[in-house]
C-alpha cells in the first residue's frame, strides 16, 4: 500500500474544526494509503501540553490505523507577538529535524496556515519524485489583516511572499471555499485546484422533538472562543427578551466571557466550558437554533460547523457574511443576519417562530445535508486527484 503523509499543527485530541478536518481527512484516506500523521504534541486552545503528554519530546502512536508521530514545540497562546513567533518556529524546526531522521513519502499533505510551518514543509521537502498537496483553510496574511491581527507593514509583505511561494510549490492545492481558490488563481497558474469541504464524517439518527414549552427561543454556540468568533461582543449585544444563549468551547476570550455571565447573573447566558465532542453532539440535540457568527466578514472563510450542524438537522443562524452566507441560504438551513450589525441580528431573532423548528424541520435540514454534503463522495473523488 502507497505511504501518505499528512503535516498539521492540529489533530485530537485537541479540540476545534482544524483537528477535526485532519482528523476525517486522515481517515478517509487510509483505505488507499498506509496514512502517517506529523503533528505537535496536543495543545491547543490552552497553550500549554496536555498532561498527558507534559515532559515529553516526541511520542509516536497508533490510532485506527493511522501512524501519529507527536513532536515538541514551544506551547504558548500568549498576546506577545514574539512568543507566537517563537511557538511557530519551534515546531518548524522540529518539523526539519524529524525530516533528517526519517523517510518522507512521496506524497505529503501539508495544512496551511500557519503559513510558517507550510513554508517549511514546502521549502525542505520539494523534490521531483514528491507530490506536496497544500490543504488550505484560510487566507493568511490577509484573514489575519482583516481581524485587526496584522498591520500591512513589512512582516506582512514577507508573509505574503510566503503566501505565493507556498502555493506556487504546491503539486495540489485544497482549498475549503471557492473564494480560496479563486484568491490562489491571481497567484498562480502552475498547482491543480480541489475545493475540498469540511464534511464531518457522522450519523445521527436519534432526532427528537424539542420541549417547546416556554416562550424563550434557546440558542445555542460551540466552539473556539477566540478573537475571529467574538463571542464576547455578541453576549454584550443580544437582546434577551425572548432568548436564552448557552455557550460551549474555550479560548482566548474565555475567561472575559465567563466573567461576563458571572456579572450580569440577570441575563439568561449560559457557559458550560469545553465538552467533548460526543458529548457536544448529544447537548446540541437540545436546543432549538444554532448561531455561527464571525466578529468580521471573512474573505475565505467558511465555518465548518455549517456541514455538521446541518447533518446534526440543527437549524442555523448565521452572522458572518461570505460564502457561508450563501451555503445557509441556498439550501435552505436557517437564518442569516447581515454580518456586523446586531440592530439586524436582534431584529432576525424576533422574527423567528419557535413554533415551526420542529421534528420535521429538523428531518429536512438533515436530508439536505446528506445529499448536498457527502463525506465519502468528497473523499473518494479526493483519491483521484491525489
């Protein structure tokens, strides 16, 4: 069996759409390919090593099937710039030291961004005999220009030349939204384009009719708690009226954001913490509509929580603006809020009849999701590409 290679900086058991796109990409994979996962010991979104795995520099496993070889770095979520810089390098130079002391297949899949890790990936593992696929999720420098994260001065240009060199050693490019793609088209002619989805690779058949006892519509966000999601600014600006919000994940803003629960005991918000996704599955069935919201429209973006939601058979809310607007819209999955403006996502709540998100709205979000999102179809037709 031909040896594939995938390259992340996120895998379980961490958390969030990154690990989780790897993850099934992996999977889908390794009943074509002997699949082999590089990735750094579990961090992520805390910043510092699992416990299990604290004290070591490398640890290599078997998980269904799949080989993962865990390498050290510096773990940090710290604000300091320098810091993140430092965290990046460090697992990019151990990326190079594991190339020295194994054998590379000769096809690798590289996760961008970080653009600084793919540049490493691109830079050292070029070859003739090697097809490097490039597996693009989002638009770095410019996404992180567009958060407020980056300053158009001189360490962006230098990432933008990364940017280009990256795709441009690219055999393959996967991008997760046709405006991905579209943006590596005004960079380069030479690498072959997949528009590769975030499909989640799950079955729920136990939908249930929701308690619509009470007048509050429940609502409900899980995920990253990070600057890009601006959950923070969204429990600041909702009105409570007629809703109740509960929130899962962790990250960056967690911390203000349980305060902010803990300080206005009056508003119905709700902070669980970070759950497993299993568990996660099972709690979502609970509520009534989901919202995925982004604090800035995003050139690229598309949250993967869409496809899971949909086969979830959870009615959406969605507040970012882009391409995932078009996805909610054009099948038919819930509501969309012009992205930025919370005098219209309020105004979109209160038009939302808590009476018709029932069994069978649920039923027909799923069916759609199956026919429209299919795992397996996608990955079967990755295979021929690769």
């Amino acid at each position: 069996m031909e040896k594939l290679m995938i390259i992340t900086s996120y895998f379980p058991p961490e958390i969030g759409a990154a690990s989780n796109r790897i993850y099934h990409l992996a999977n889908g994979l390794k009943d074509t390919y002997k699949v082999s996962v590089v990735t750094p010991l579990p961090n992520y979104p805390t910043g510092k090593i699992f416990l299990e795995y604290k004290g070591k520099i490398k640890s290599k496993s078997i998980d269904n099937g799949i080989e993962i070889n865990r390498i050290w770095l510096y773990a940090s979520k710290s604000k300091n710039k320098f810091l993140r810089l430092f965290a990046m390098l460090s697992y990019s130079i151990s990326l190079v030291w594991f190339f020295i002391w194994n054998k590379i297949p000769n096809k690798v899949i590289v996760q961008s961004p970080p653009l600084l890790v793919a540049f490493t990936c691109m830079f050292f593992l070029r070859s003739k005999n090697r097809r490097l696929v490039l597996n693009v999720s989002d638009l770095w420098p410019s996404a992180g220009f567009e958060l407020g994260a980056l300053k158009k001065n001189f360490s962006y240009k230098v990432l933008k030349r990364i940017e280009h060199f990256n795709y441009k050693n690219a055999n393959l490019v996967l991008g997760q939204s046709n405006e991905i793609l579209t943006h590596i088209k005004t960079v380069t002619t030479q690498s072959e384009l997949f528009l590769y989805r975030n499909y989640p690779d799950i079955v729920i058949n136990n939908l249930t009719e929701n308690d619509h006892k009470g007048e509050r519509l429940k609502i409900v966000y899980a995920g990253l708690l990070g600057v890009a999601q601006g959950i923070l600014k969204l429990c600041q600006n909702l009105n409570y009226d007629c809703i109740e919000l509960h929130i899962y994940g962790s990250g960056a803003e967690e911390n203000e954001i349980e305060s902010f629960v803990n300080a206005n005991k009056e508003l119905p918000v709700y902070f669980y913490g970070r759950v497993s996704r299993k568990e996660l599955h099972n709690e979502l069935l609970r509520y009534d509509i989901a919202i995925i919201p982004l604090l800035n429209r995003i050139y690229g973006s598309v949250p993967s929580k869409i496809f899971e939601y949909a086969k979830l058979g959870l009615p959406m809310l969605y507040f970012g603006g882009g391409e995932g607007e078009t996805i909610i819209q054009d099948n038919g999955l819930g509501w969309v809020a012009e992205a930025g403006n919370y005098s219209h996502l309020n105004t979109v709540i209160k038009s939302i009849d808590k009476a018709e998100l029932n069994i069978n709205t649920k039923k027909e979000i799923q069916s759609k999701a199956y026919k429209s999102f299919d795992y397996l179809a996608q990955i079967n037709t990755l295979k021929k590409s690769l």
